[in-house]
C-alpha cells in the first residue's frame, strides 16, 4: 500500500498545528506548509517536515505539490479573520480565493491526483432565521463579510474542480473550534485571564464582552479527527459542517472555566470587548457528517476548559 503523505496548508495557525501531528501520529508522512512562523518552534517529530509557502505565489505553490506528490491536502490556510476582511478585502481575496485556486490548479496537474479536504466556514451562511436552526448544508449561502464570501468562493471552486475535473474534493464548514492553542475566543479569553489571577499576574477581575449569545464549541481534537474522516470517508465534490453536538450560553462556559480553575473573580463587563451586533445562537447540524462518515464529537465542554487551562499554566 502507498503511504499516505499529507501536505497541510496553514501549519502554522491552531487547527493546522493540530492537525499534523494528528496526521503524524497515525504513521503519515506529513508537510506543513506554513506562510510565517507561529509563537513557538515547529516540532521535531519523525515523518514531519515544515516548508515555507506564500499560496498568493502560484509558482511556488505548484513546485510545492510537485516535490511531494501528496496523496491528501487539507487546506487550511487563509486569512482567517473576519474583522481583517473588512479592513483588507483585497489581501483576503487573494490569499483565500487565489491562493486556493493555485492550489487546485496545481492538484489538478499533479501526476497523482490528490484527495483535497479544504476548510470553509460557518461564516457562508451569513444570518440565519432561528427556524432555520441547526443550520443544515442546504441553507442559503449569505455571508455578511468579505471573509465569509471568499469562502464560499473556496466551497463553489472546490466543487466546480470536482464537477469538471474529477478531482475528489471535500469541505469542511466549520463552526466555533476551540482548544488548547487557541486565542481570540471568548473560552480562550476566559481560561488565559483565570490562569493569569491564579498566578497572581492580574487582579482578580474578568472582563468580559456579551454573554447571552449561545455558542457550540467544538474541540480541537474532534475537528481534526472530522477533517481525516472526512477525506477517509466524505463524499467527494461535498460540504460537512462540523459542529459541537450542542449550544452553550457564553456564561455558561465562563462559569464553568471558573469552577473547574478553583479561581474567585468579579466578572466585569466592558464596552471595548462588546460588538456592534452579535447572532443570537451559532449552531450547525451535523447528521450529514455523521452518517456518511461516522464521526461526532467525543470531548465534552468540561474536558475541553480542562486541557485549555493545563495550556495557559504552562505559557504564562
């Protein structure tokens, strides 16, 4: 049997830091492409090697799938964040639209055809009617950001690939992923600020934003092992959401995070940390993903704070 070598875009930021040794562990040989350097050192693991890799340079893109001929790519770099799309579209669009179109081009014209899994977002679907949730696949794409629409330039790209050039594609939409590693989130925000009480680094007081709205977050863990299922075993030229079995209210986990930390604290509101808008609930179905690949989500919100908090007290 061929062995499997994987090339991962995005190595470099959370899930795709995951994912390699995810990949690395079951025996792949894996690379990561990566644009810049994260915070910390790559790790040295056997099977495992890290290139660097700008997706807006074409050129360099298709060297990149010639050298290696991978039998996978889980693409996962892009410009990630919403907030940036608006103040930069053009950058966003030419990392997350050019740059996936180089590297489908470039999958297209390797002499072994890849099996390509690439992220897209939850952000498609843009506002959606509370009748209309759990979100399932078929909704109206209607995003709300620049972001947002470069990834269902992604998805549609993705499929068209695999309409005229039968080429196996599979998406991820995917929901709130946390874990671990994660910054920029409000279970991230929380745990950081009750570590840093903890060690006496700030006083005992958490600012926080909005806490009504009702998130499903999804452990790191689980995301990974959804994006190798899904190229194990999704149907190609389709979209999976990938989303936590169910809905937190943001106090809920803040409350949570206080518990399982031991820490006392006066919870502060603050104006900078609230949002002009904020959907009242996020909450993806995912009865497609499961049953055409078996997977659903096994960490529980508890385990998930737990292994976040073991993180913040070994980097602060």
């Amino acid at each position: 049997m061929t062995k499997q070598t994987a090339v991962v875009t995005g190595a470099e930021g959370f899930i795709g830091s995951h994912l390699v040794k995810f990949l690395q562990s079951k025996g792949w040989k894996v690379v990561g492409s990566y644009l810049q350097h994260g915070r910390g050192a790559f790790p040295k693991l056997p099977n495992l090697q890290f290139v660097q890799c700008d997706l807006r340079n074409g050129q360099r893109v298709t060297q990149l799938i010639s050298r290696y001929q991978p039998t996978h790519i889980f693409h996962l770099g892009a410009q990630s964040l919403p907030t940036a799309s608006w103040a930069d579209p053009v950058t966003t669009f030419e990392s997350n639209v050019m740059g996936s179109l180089y590297l489908l081009e470039a999958a297209r014209h390797s002499k072994r055809r890849p099996i390509i899994v690439s992220a897209c977002s939850s952000a498609e679907y843009g506002n959606v009617p509370e009748s209309a949730i759990p979100v399932k696949e078929e909704q109206q794409l209607k995003p709300l950001h620049p972001y947002g629409i470069s990834k269902v330039c992604l998805d549609l790209l993705a499929r068209e690939y695999f309409l005229d050039y039968g080429l196996a594609t599979v998406n991820i939409r995917l929901f709130n992923t946390t874990g671990p590693g994660k910054t920029s989130d409000a279970p991230s925000d929380f745990v950081r600020q009750l570590v840093q009480i903890k060690k006496g680094l700030q006083s005992p007081i958490i600012e926080v934003g909005n806490l009504q709205p009702r998130r499903a977050f999804l452990d790191v863990s689980d995301t990974v092992r959804g994006f190798y299922l899904a190229a194990m075993k999704g149907q190609r030229g389709e979209s999976y959401n990938l989303c936590a079995a169910r809905t937190y209210r943001i106090q809920e986990v803040l409350q949570t995070a206080i518990r399982l930390s031991g820490v006392k604290a006066e919870i502060r509101p603050v104006a900078r940390l609230m949002r002009p808008s904020d959907e009242k609930i996020i909450f993806g179905s995912t009865r497609k993903i499961r049953k055409d690949t078996g997977w659903r989500p096994l960490n529980s919100v508890e385990q998930t704070l737990q292994s976040m908090l073991a993180y913040w007290h070994a980097v602060l």
